[in-house]
C-alpha cells in the first residue's frame, strides 16, 4: 500500500511538472518582448516651428539638423559687400568683421535658446505617439531610410518599436522629461511594465539625463547605445575653445575646399584665399567662430553636453561665469556631474537596478574622415590628428571609457597601467589593434567596429547585432562566433537600399542569356555578402561595383561619360595652379610675400 501511495504520489508531482513545464513554455512563446524606444541622433527627428497652441505652423519648414534663416542676411547683403570689397583692398579689416557680426547671429534664428537654456523660439520635434506599425508610409519610409532594421525585426514586430523624437539643438534635461513622459505612454498603450532603450549617438545625452532623473523609476529592462555620446565630442570642446589643429593652414589653403566641393573650381578658391592676408582669414574666421560660439553654443544645452568632462571645468569657467548666465551653468554642472561619474551610475544601474547595457561603437578613424562630402572641416581642429574615433566621436564615449592610442599605432602591452580594467579575467583578450576593451565600464557588452563612420545605420552587421540583442538571442560579446567583439566596417547602402531593389523589378524576358549570367552572378555575390557577418570594407566595395557594373550592362543604369578632354584638361591646370601657388607662395597672402611677412 504504501509503495503504492509513493507510486501516485511521483505521478501526480510528475504531471504537475509536465504541465508547469507547458505553462511556462507556453508563455515564453506568447509573452511580447519589452516594447523598443529609439532616442535617435542629429539628423533623424523632423523638426519646425509650432504656434502658440503647440500646433505646427502649416507650410513651414521642416528640418533635420539646421535650419539656417538668411533672410536677414541677405537682405542686407549690400551692407556686407562694401567692407568686403575695401578690405580685399586696402588688406586689412575694414568692416567687414562688424557686418557678418551684425547679421551673422540671425542665420541661427530657429537654433537660438535663451539665458535659460530654452529655445527663444517654439521649436519642436515632430513626435509620433504610436508605434512604427501604425506609420503612414511616407513616415515609415523616412524611419526605415534613417534606420534600416526591416529586414531584422520580424520576430520582433513593428507594433513594439517606437521612436521618441527631439530636436538637435535642445534642453537636455527637458528633453529627458519628455522621454520620461513618452515612456509612460508606451508603457499604457503595451501594457508592458517596462521598456527596452536603444539611444543613437546624441539620443546618448538625452539617456544619461533620464537616467540622472529617473533611474529610481525602474521603468527601463535594456538598454543598446549604437555609437551613443556618453561622454561627449572633443571636436565640439575644440570648436569651443578654437583649438586648431598644428597643420591647419595646410588644410584651409590646399586641401580641406577641394574635399568640401567636388568641382575643379575648388582649386580656384585655394588660390583666390591668398588675395588677403594670413591674418586677416584667422582673425575673420576666429571672429566668425566667437559669434557662433556666443550666439548659438552657450545658451544650448544639447551642445554642452557634447563636451567631455575633462574639459568642461575650463570651458564653463571661460564661457559661462557671467552672473546672467547662472541659469545655463546649473544645468551644465548637473550634467557634468552625470558624465563625471559614469562609471559609478553604469555599476548602479546595471547592479541595483538590474539594466542590461550594451554598447555598439564604430572606431579606427580621425575626426573629419572615413567618408565624402561632410565633416571634413572637423579636421582643423587639434583633436583631429590625435583621436580614435568614429569620425565624430572618440571611442572612449561612444564604448564607455575604452581607452585608446591615435589611428595607426598599436595599444601597448602596458597601455593600461594606472588605468582602471574592468575585465581581469586572462582568458578574456579585449586588446586590439589601437583598443584596450578592458578599460570599457563593459567590456563583456561592448562590441567595437574598426574603420566604421560615425553614420553606422548602412553597416548592416552592426544593425543586425543590435536587433539580436533586442530579441536576447545575444548577451554578451561571448554569445556568438558570427559577431565578435572587435569587427571591420562597411556601406551597403548602394547594394540594400538602390541596386537589389532594381533587380527584383527587372524584366528577366528582356535580357539577353549573357546579361542574365552577369546579372545573377553578381546577385549572388551580393547576397553572400549580406548573409556574411564579417565587415570587410574593401570587399563591400568590390560587391558594390560588381553589381552596378551588373545593373549598367543589363540597361538599368547608364554610366556616367568620363569627362571630356577639356574638362581634364581644366581640372589638371586648375589643380596644378593650385598646387605650384601653395608651392611658392606656401600657406599664407600674395600680400605676406611682398611684405616679407612670416608666420
């Protein structure tokens, strides 16, 4: 009898096992996963001028980044001219500094904040208080355009990506509130008792101060920083204080217009620089530089906090002792202090607070390079030739405190000394090339692409690295072999977004057998690329032509003639004009020469 009872009774705890196992797994397949808030970078939040009533003002401009006014300028253009003109030739300052001053500060009419660090005028982003599923097309198009994880969110669902919108150029802490308030939202409208973060480059400051107001709130499960500024931008610090770079009359007078503008004129205009003095042009462009500093950058809180907190102590003393600017200096001192003690707040939030962080960066550049047509000017100042940074931003903020050596040089094997280390396990090799990952806040959730732009959105291993980590299909740089800790860099912009999109659309009884062949061996080259996880630059590239090459023998493009021989002929002359005046009369004025005057 007894045997009996122990029989029934390891039947009955069995059953029960059985089905408790079945609920469990039941709703591990139907539980939703932590609804995803975006806190995007410049660039990615739409932005315009709202009325009194908080609506947006019909037919205005909507913008990104800048909205330059110059109405203002260029209706008094001819105040500006005269000066310019008698300065050209006389060779020296005749007014014209006191006009672009005069004028200047209204280009940044819709960028202004007050004394309170509040934008003078009603600026404000355009937010979307719904999730992405719920986008009309146009919005959905420009989302997947800034950010594309499509093709990666399946299992995820776009009914749990929201994105929180903020404009660039903003109170950080009042922003910090707003993302407070629209995390409640979504927590309403999910039904979720938290959510997952994922911060993109200054989507980075505005984290920091939510976590600085709100840490306590446990609102928060995740969160992914992709190329996130946690601590800042030297180049913004240089900018403020004017620390230009050693060789930055190389650059302005041979080489950075060229790069700006892609016109054999450009060279015209190395030359035509040396109409004025040396001097003149420094003395113009540090003037230029005060204004902006002083019209636009102080009152700003968004660009504060853009500077590492290294630097801050000197600069605020410099720029914001002024009693009237009291009100700025108590918000960039709260959030120095945030940056200042990162390290403590990480341990917090991820120790008491039971957050998971992780941390996607892109690396192995100087400031001002690692593409065309943008930023290159961030090479005159000093920061540019010394950094390891993503073009933008260094590696020891975008991968929290990682430390680092100049592009092109090897980390020492004593690099860390007297430096904290946050993995001391030997088994853990987080040296590479010019980065000790061991000196990162964590260095177990930090994965670093090498050669990778600030603009990382079109490295699709690093898109879909963050959508694995949204998902928990990875927690750690350990998780899997496909995505290691340290990877290269690459664009498929072109391949994803323009080239693949033109073959699905292509009458294949159109081709001819051998265009057909071209056309499918370079699709599958393509394709391969997409499924490899290892970014690699110059094969990115190499699949890239392969299949705009492809695309132009089948008919869908046709290739741009070569210039004609004239055009050469020109952009050679103009070049070597170029050139020989650098050569001859160096880095400063016609008029230094026959003055006799050196720098």
């Amino acid at each position: 009898m007894k045997k009996m009872w122990k029989k029934a009774l390891a039947l009955i705890i069995a059953v029960v096992m059985i089905m408790s196992v079945g609920v469990v797994m039941s709703n591990a397949k139907t539980q939703k996963p932590d609804p995803v808030i975006i806190v995007p970078g410049i660039g990615m939040s739409r932005t315009t001028l709202y009325d009194e009533n908080n609506v947006p003002i019909p037919g205005f401009d909507v913008w990104t980044v800048f909205n330059l006014y110059s109405d203002e300028l260029m209706d008094n253009i001819w105040s500006v001219i005269p000066p310019a003109l008698l300065s050209l030739v006389l060779q020296r300052d005749v007014g014209l500094t006191s006009a672009l001053q005069k004028y200047g500060p209204s280009l940044f009419k819709y960028a202004q904040h007050d004394e309170t660090g509040h934008s003078v005028e009603n600026i404000q982003a355009l937010q979307f208080n719904y999730p992405i599923s719920e986008y009309a097309k146009d919005d959905k198009d420009y989302f997947y355009r800034m950010l594309p994880i499509r093709d990666y969110i399946q299992d995820y669902g776009e009914e749990n990506i929201y994105q929180f919108n903020f404009p660039a150029f903003s109170n950080t802490y009042e922003q910090a509130e707003n993302l407070h308030n629209y995390i409640q939202l979504v927590k309403q409208q999910t039904g979720a008792k938290q959510v997952t973060l994922l911060p993109v480059s200054l989507g980075g400051t505005v984290t920091n101060a939510y976590f600085d107001l709100y840490r306590d709130k446990r609102d928060v499960s995740k969160v992914i920083n992709v190329v996130a500024a946690y601590d800042g931008s030297d180049m913004v610090a240089d900018m403020m204080t004017k620390n230009y770079a050693d060789d930055a009359d190389r650059l302005l007078y041979n080489e950075i217009i060229p790069q700006l503008i892609d016109e054999n004129y450009s060279y015209l205009i190395n030359v035509a620089l040396r109409l004025f003095p040396r001097q003149f042009l420094r003395n113009l462009i540090d003037n230029i530089l005060d204004t902006v500093i002083a019209e636009f950058i102080v009152n700003t809180p968004s660009l504060w906090a853009l500077v590492p907190h290294e630097r801050y102590p000197e600069l605020a003393d410099k720029l914001l002792s002024d009693p009237s600017k009291a009100e700025i200096r108590k918000l960039t001192d709260r959030y120095y202090n945030v940056q200042k003690n990162l390290p403590d707040i990480v341990e917090e939030l991820t120790g008491k607070y039971g957050i998971e962080i992780f941390n996607i960066a892109g690396c192995g550049l100087k400031f001002g390079t690692g593409w065309d047509g943008d930023y290159q000017y961030f090479q005159f100042f000093k920061s540019g030739a010394t950094s390891n940074s993503d073009g933008i931003i260094q590696i020891s903020s975008t991968a929290m405190g990682t430390d680092s050596v100049p592009v092109g040089e090897k980390y020492p094997a004593d690099g860390a000394a007297g430096k904290k280390v946050y993995c001391t396990n030997p088994a853990h090799n987080h040296i590479y090339d010019s980065l000790n990952a061991s000196t990162c806040y964590l260095p177990e959730r930090t994965w670093y692409f090498i050669g990778q732009h600030h603009e990382i959105a079109y490295n699709d291993v690093a898109v879909r690295l963050a959508c694995k980590i949204m998902l928990g299909e990875i927690d750690n740089v350990h998780s899997d072999p496909a995505f290691p800790q340290f990877n290269g860099s690459r664009y498929i912009k072109n391949i994803y977004r323009d080239y693949l999109p033109r073959v699905a659309n292509i009458d294949r009884d159109a081709l001819t057998e051998d265009q057909l062949k071209v056309l499918d061996a370079a699709v599958a080259e393509a394709e391969l690329l997409l499924e490899s996880t290892v970014a690699d630059d110059a094969e990115c590239k190499r699949v890239t032509e392969l299949l705009y090459n492809a695309l132009v023998y089948c008919g869908v493009y046709e290739k741009p003639a070569d210039p004609a021989a004239f055009d050469q002929f020109i952009d050679k002359l103009l070049k070597g004009l170029s050139d020989v005046t650098d050569k001859v009369v160096g880095r400063r004025g016609f008029t230094d020469v026959i003055l006799f005057r050196k720098y």
